[in-house]
C-alpha cells in the first residue's frame, strides 16, 4: 500500500482543527488576541452566547447574517474600521472554512462582497513635537531607577524608527546594526523589514544595553532581546517586556510631563515629521506602508497648523 495514502487514512476527522483555530495560527502572536476577543464578540452577537469560538459554527453563517453583525455595529456606535476588523476575521475564517472544503467556492465569495459601510472618523492620535520629546528623555534622565534608562532608549527608537510597539518587543540584540543604524523587525504581514534611527536614538539604547549587561549576574550571557521586564525592587528580569508594558510606559512617562500619550503616537510623529519635512513618498517608505493613502492618514498636525494656512487667504 501507498505510504502517503496509509498516512492519509490515519488521520481521524475530528484531528483536523477547526478553521478558526487555522486563520488564529496565521496570525501574528501579537494579533491573535485581539482578533479571538472580535470573533468571541461576533458569535455572541449573532445570537450564540456562552459558546467558544472554536464550537461556534463559522461555516453555516450566510451573508446576510454579516449584513445584520455590521448593521448592529454601527447602530452601538462603532467606528467603520472596528466593522472592518470584525468583517475582515470572519472572511478569514471562511476563507480557512472554502479550504477545508467545509463550504463552496461561491459562498466564499458571497461572503466576501459583503462590505463593513463606509465612512471614518477624526484621528485620536497627537503629534509628540521635539521639544516634548526632549522633555520625555529628561523625566527619564531624572529617575535613578533601571527603568529611566530603560524607558528613555524605548521612547528613542519608537520615536526615531517609527516601529510599532510590538515590533520593539520583539526585536532581538542580532537584529541590530549599529555602525549603519539599522534594526531588521518582523513587522505586519510576517515581513521583515528594514528600519533606520538616528544616532541619539542609539545612544539611549546602548546606555540601557551596557547598564543591563554590568547588572547581569557574573558569568551569564547577556540576553538575546533589547528590553527587560523590570520587578518591583528594581530588579532586572530574564523576562522580555511586553507590549502591554510599553503602553504602561507610554502613559506614565507622558502623565509626567502633562501629556496623555499613547504608543503609537511615537510612530504617528514620526511619519508626519518626515512628511513636514521631506514628503510624502519618503515617509511612506520608511513607514513601509503598501498604500501611500495610509501613510496620509498619519499626518496629525495640529490645527493650529493647518488654520494659520487658511489665514494665509486674504482678500
């Protein structure tokens, strides 16, 4: 007999995983978390409570009960990109459903016409300018613990590179050139990209790194990743920080010098410093964005910018 059809008739059914457990996989790890918490939610709103998303039946769902989750999104008041969020998993999970032969081609595709609505609203982000990003390093300068020296080198290569904070995490000592100050990260799409930061941005981390090295116990390797998770006490863990961490950083740093940041404002500044001061195409390029309409959307300049243009045009 055939080894590969003995190999076939050994695998029971029930062994194949669902596919929500196959588009969950797919994900970043960063991602599947969030994305569980949009499918758990979508399953209880289509009227399936107290049911676990890998039981929950993702292939009998017909387009119009899409319709109805999208129109009963809207209606709680939720943003059209949270719709598309919630659109976008569910056509992931019937898609990993087409391919486990669980549905037809033509459901898949009806399922994929139908659309999350139009419509967007205002950015919540704001654009950190240098001299608060100054102010930011000297909080950090002024703490005495392991964590000022930390958090001073992440703010510095969030706010140089313009990574996103689950980049940051994730990097490891390896991915690291400094003579050409560039850092390799897995960014979205399971792609690695190529990021740049600016020589004061390596100086921050390589005062963190050379801290955390002298802090080590005697004759332990250093760590493979940037950046630690730090005890009560002031201990230095083996344990690589979170991006929960990072956004704890972000607010507790920005509640110090009067501002409420969030992380990926490091990143928004960024892109629209570039845009200020180079152009559009650039930013898009060091931001690593496929559509250069989203690298526009990361322009928050104020309004007191874009008023004083208008107060330019006098009669």
């Amino acid at each position: 007999m055939d080894p590969a059809v003995t190999l076939v008739s050994a695998i029971e059914l029930n062994q194949v995983q669902a596919p929500v457990a196959l588009y969950l996989q797919r994900l970043a790890p960063s991602s599947r978390q969030t994305m569980r918490y949009v499918l758990q939610d979508a399953a209880d709103r289509l009227g399936v409570e107290d049911v676990a998303i890998d039981e929950f039946p993702w292939h009998h769902l017909q387009p119009g009960h899409i319709t109805a989750l999208v129109a009963a999104l809207r209606e709680d008041g939720y943003a059209p990109n949270t719709s598309s969020l919630y659109v976008n998993a569910i056509r992931g999970v019937m898609n990993q459903a087409w391919q486990q032969n669980l549905i037809t081609q033509d459901h898949l595709l009806k399922v994929r016409a139908v659309k999350a609505g139009g419509g967007s609203r205002l950015i919540k982000g704001r654009n950190l300018r240098r001299n608060l990003i100054r102010e930011l390093m000297d909080v950090c300068a002024a703490d005495p613990r392991p964590q000022g020296l930390r958090d001073a080198a992440i703010i510095a290569i969030l706010y140089g590179s313009g990574m996103r904070k689950s980049e940051s995490v994730n990097m490891d000592l390896c991915q690291i050139d400094a003579e050409q100050r560039s850092l390799q990260v897995l960014g979205k799409g399971n792609k690695e990209l190529i990021k740049f930061a600016p020589a004061w941005a390596f100086e921050k981390l390589d005062a963190w790194l050379a801290f955390r090295r002298e802090n080590l116990p005697e004759g332990v390797g250093d760590d493979a990743f940037l950046f630690n998770r730090i005890r009560r006490g002031n201990h230095i863990t083996r344990e690589r920080i979170t991006k929960h961490a990072i956004y704890y950083i972000a607010k507790q740093r920005g509640k110090q010098v009067g501002v409420d940041i969030m992380p990926h404002d490091f990143r928004r500044s960024f892109i629209t410093r570039v845009i200020e001061e180079y152009d559009v195409s650039i930013a898009q390029k060091l931001a690593h964005h496929a559509n250069i309409a989203t690298t526009v959307s990361y322009d928050v300049r104020d309004d007191n910018e874009r008023r004083n243009v208008t107060d330019r045009f006098l009669l």
